[in-house]
C-alpha cells in the first residue's frame, strides 16, 4: 500500500487529536493544527520543505499563543474561597460573641456551625461575611459596612 504525503499528514493529526483525547493536553491539538497545515500544503502540491516549515510555524505558533492566553487569563480564586465552587462563600451570618480562641459557634442554614475568625480581622460580634469553608468550619470576617 503506497500512502501519499497528505496521508502521513491527517494520521499524524489523527494521533496527536487522539493523544490529546486521552491525555487532556490541548497544547496537542494545537500541533495537531499544524500537521492539518502541512496536509493542505501537501494537497496543493507545496514541496516538503515548506510543508514541514508551514507545519511547525503554526503547530508552534498555536502552540504559543494558546499558552500567552493561558497564562494572561485571570486566576479563579483557590477552592475553599471560591463561589463558583462552593455557593455559601459571601453569604451572611450573625455572631453573638468570639471565644479567645477566635472560634464561635453560628447558625446557618437552620444548623450550627463551628466558625473561625478569618486572620487579622477584629473579633467583635455581629454581621459577618463567610470569605471561606474549610472543611466543615466556616471562615468569617465582619461585614464591610456601606457609606452613606
């Protein structure tokens, strides 16, 4: 069996969206853009200096510009202060009072919770934001007061 140049191509794309598909590495389906160019040139009948030059400048510069995007995306907050992961973050509760250890006991959701007073936050009682959950405990700071 006599494969032709743009056959070579489209498998080696083939494999690399396959890779990608088992390893959730996108980066390879960025190379796998590039051997795509090099089957177009191939088809169009370019010569295999310029397939393989069309090839890796846009494999690599996919590659590239995926990563610079990457990396200038904002940051999702980490898990135990994230909303999107866990919806009890920026809700309010009401505390009586703090215990010397910092720790006190709330009600939210109908239930008791173990609270513990965020870090370099004062410990008075009152309105309070939960900032994070770790574990079952709540982390609360004072509510930020609104100017008028």
């Amino acid at each position: 069996m006599d494969w032709s140049t743009p056959t070579w191509w489209w498998l080696a794309a083939g494999v690399l969206v396959a890779a990608e598909l088992l390893s959730g590495t996108f980066y390879l389906l960025m190379l796998a853009l590039g051997c795509a160019a090099g089957a177009v040139l191939a088809h169009a009948g370019a010569g295999p200096e310029a397939q393989w030059t069309v090839a890796a400048l846009c494999g690599a510069g996919a590659t590239a510009i995926w990563h610079y995007r990457r990396a200038s995306a904002p940051r999702s907050a980490p898990i135990d202060r994230n909303r999107d992961a866990n919806l009890d973050i920026g809700e309010h509760v009401s505390v009586t009072a703090w215990g010397d250890d910092r720790r006190t006991r709330v009600q939210y959701r109908g239930a008791g919770w173990n609270a513990r007073l965020a870090p370099d936050a004062p410990a008075a009682p009152g309105a309070h934001e939960i900032v994070a959950v770790q574990g079952n405990e709540l982390i609360l700071a004072p509510t930020p007061t609104k100017p008028n």
